[in-house]
C-alpha cells in the first residue's frame, strides 16, 4: 500500500511537471503576443503624433501665408483709398478753378 502511495505521488508529480511544461509555451507565446501589441501600440502613438504635428505645422503655413495676403491686399486698400483721396482733391481744385 505503501509503495502504491509513493507510486501515486510520483505519478501525480510527473503529470503536474507536464502540464506544467505544456503551459510554459502558450503562457511564452501570450507574452510575446503582449509584447508585440505593446510596440504596435507605440508605434500607432508615434505615427499619430507625427501626424498631427505634420498637418498642424502645414495648417500654420496656410495661415502664415493667408495672413501675409490679406496684409498685402490691406496695404493695397489703404494705397488705392490715397490715391482716390488724392484724385478727388485735384478734381476738386480743377473744378475750384474753373469756377474761378
């Protein structure tokens, strides 16, 4: 009886140690599996990041430029605004003289 116990026991070692080393390769594979997805991850986060800072840094050229447009077409309202008010003023004298 007591032999067949020690039997037992041994038996029952052996098959736990197997199990246990059948595990061992899924429970490798699920951490490389973590592992991977853990470096997609980041390289998503990256990409994303870049991304964004791509089209914010072309966004800020639009306006950059929009802005240096709409100066120029100001500068060129206030020009054309003088020189109407210049017009006006010798058509103004013109008139004065002829009245004269």
């Amino acid at each position: 009886m007591e032999a067949r116990n020690i039997k037992l026991a041994v038996a029952q070692q052996a098959q736990a140690e197997a199990l246990c080393k059948q595990r061992e390769p899924d429970e490798k594979a699920r951490e490389l599996d973590v592992t991977i997805e853990k470096r997609v991850q980041a390289s998503q986060a990256e990409l994303i990041a870049k991304a964004r800072q791509d089209a914010t840094d072309d966004l800020r050229s639009q306006v950059s430029q929009k802005d240096a447009q709409i100066d120029s077409l100001g500068r060129t309202v206030e020009e054309l605004k003088r020189k109407l008010a210049q017009g006006s003023q010798q058509t103004q004298g013109e008139a004065f003289e002829r009245l004269s």
